[in-house]
C-alpha cells in the first residue's frame, strides 16, 4: 500500500491513512501487520512468492519490522484504510510515520488476529496500544452489555475518544494503575467468570491473563488475550 496522510491527534497518538486494496477487511478481521523496512538500506527488499509458493521474506540487514495494528476506519470505495498508531520516542513506526512522504510504499499482511464481534457481557482491560481495538469492539456492538478497564501510561492517551455505548462502562486508570493491568484482570476474573474476557497490553501481564483464564475454565470461544508488546528485558 502507498501513504496518503498522517494526521496528529490530541492524545498521543496519530492517524495514518494508507491506499490500496482493502476489500478483506470487516468486523470479522480488524488487525493487520505492518511491514517496515530497515532505515538506512538503499532499497526495500519486500516479500515474494517462491517457486514451490510460499512467501519467501527478506533476512538479515533487509529484514522488515512487523508490527500488529487495528484498522480503525476502512473505506472500499477509496481504497483507505485508517490506522491510529501510539506514539512513543525511539519506536521505529512512529519514526516511520514521522518521516515518511506521501507515496511511499509500505506492506500491510493481513487481515487477521480476530474480529470485534462481541456476544457479551464483556470484562475487557486493555492499555493504550489497544484503544483503538476497543473503539472497534463499542462501534461494531451496539447492545453489547458490561464493563472495560482502560489502562493509560501517558498523560496525553487519557484523551483518546471512544465512541459513546450506553451498554458498556469504561473506567480509565492513570499511569500509576498500568503496571497494575495483569493482576486487575486475574481478580476480576475470580468474581465474574461468566463474561466475554476481553484483554490486550503487554506480553507478561497477558501470558498470566491467559492462564489464570484456563485455570478457572474459561472457555477459549469467550476470550480474546492478546500480547501487543513487551518489555524490553524481556528480549
């Protein structure tokens, strides 16, 4: 896909606006992978198809970093599709988004990593990586019921703006509460077992997430635990 526009927004975050062919992504499929390739290589080395077809991806110095985001506006009839990335020093997207000019081509793999239809109630947690998931989940489900635990680490995230529910309770947790997100989610799931559980932050918080959710017998159709990064000790 080519750049088109990236936009500031208010709370941390930007909006990057991509064209290309989107005719894969629905309710049903929300997430993709970005592919970056390396700053300072004197070209692109994008993925292709091999002879006994299998993509073949570029290794070494050429390798493409690859992270996971949320389409958060899709448009088939432009060909658009909308993106907001959280902005942190040092990460390669956002020095990406930083710096890139319109046309520059990007690869987007995808869609994939689930959807954001919801058969709740829902007992969701997640940081601000995942804010934008969470304006799909309240846009796609309406009548959607219970509660959603929003962790921000930056002054500036607590003014991401989620699409008004009048089903869904959201409760913002400042900086302090971040670290706190795992071990919220493994209480709460001690009281209310029942509901769709519904988490996303940080590798370790969500590898306790899941297994606290096995081990009370949660059933993997009513649960979606995602790693949307990790610590950098943590290799």
């Amino acid at each position: 896909m080519s750049l088109q526009k990236v936009t500031q927004m208010a709370c941390g975050f930007c909006r990057v606006t991509l064209a290309g062919d989107v005719s894969g992504f629905t309710d049903a499929a929300i997430h993709f992978r970005l592919g970056l390739p390396p700053a300072g290589r004197p070209a692109p080395n994008w993925p292709y198809v091999g002879q006994n077809g299998a993509t073949v991806w570029p290794k070494g110095e050429d390798a493409l970093h690859l992270p996971v985001y949320t389409a958060r506006h899709v448009d088939p009839s432009a060909g658009h599709l909308a993106f907001d990335l959280f902005q942190h020093r040092g990460g390669r997207a956002t020095d990406w988004a930083a710096t890139a000019v319109k046309g520059a081509s990007v690869l987007v793999t995808g869609p994939g990593g689930g959807g954001c239809d919801i058969e709740g109630p829902i007992l969701g947690f997640a940081d601000e990586t995942a804010f934008p998931a969470i304006a799909r989940v309240l846009e796609a489900n309406p009548v959607l019921t219970g509660e959603i635990h929003l962790y921000a680490a930056t002054e500036a995230s607590v003014r991401y703006v989620f699409p008004a529910h009048p089903g869904v309770t959201l409760t913002l947790h400042r900086q302090a509460g971040a670290p706190r997100m795992g071990a919220d989610a493994c209480e709460a799931l001690r009281r209310d077992g029942d509901a769709y559980l519904w988490f996303a932050g940080e590798r370790g918080q969500a590898d306790k997430v899941r297994k606290a959710w096995k081990q009370a017998g949660g059933c993997a159709k009513r649960s979606y635990v995602s790693a949307h990064w990790r610590h950098a000790e943590r290799g």
